[in-house]
C-alpha cells in the first residue's frame, strides 16, 4: 500500500479492512519520513511498526 491510500483510509469515515502478514490491523500512526507505520492487530493486543509497503487491503 502507498501512503495516499493510508492516509485516505485514515481521513475516511467508512471502515475498510487492512492486513499485514494475512491478519487484520488498525493504523495506529505513520511515519512519513521512514515510511513507516505503526499497527495493532485486531486478533490479539500486539503491537509492530511496519514498512507501509507491507500493508494491504
């Protein structure tokens, strides 16, 4: 995923379902600069900064 596609999922009222690693996340923030973003998994309390480029929906 490119960062315009988050950050018009973050600016957006509909809910739309994100996956790292085939489990479904929620966009905590993004680091722009680093390309970064960090992710909470809906299935369990982890937490885990992960490139933007692995995120998909």
């Amino acid at each position: 995923m490119n960062l315009d596609k988050i950050n018009f999922i973050l600016n957006n009222d509909e809910k739309c379902d994100v996956f790292c690693d085939n489990r479904c996340v929620w966009i905590q923030s993004i680091d722009e600069a680093s390309q970064m973003a960090k992710v909470g998994f809906v299935d369990n309390f982890e937490e885990r900064n992960v490139p933007i480029n692995d995120l998909y929906f």
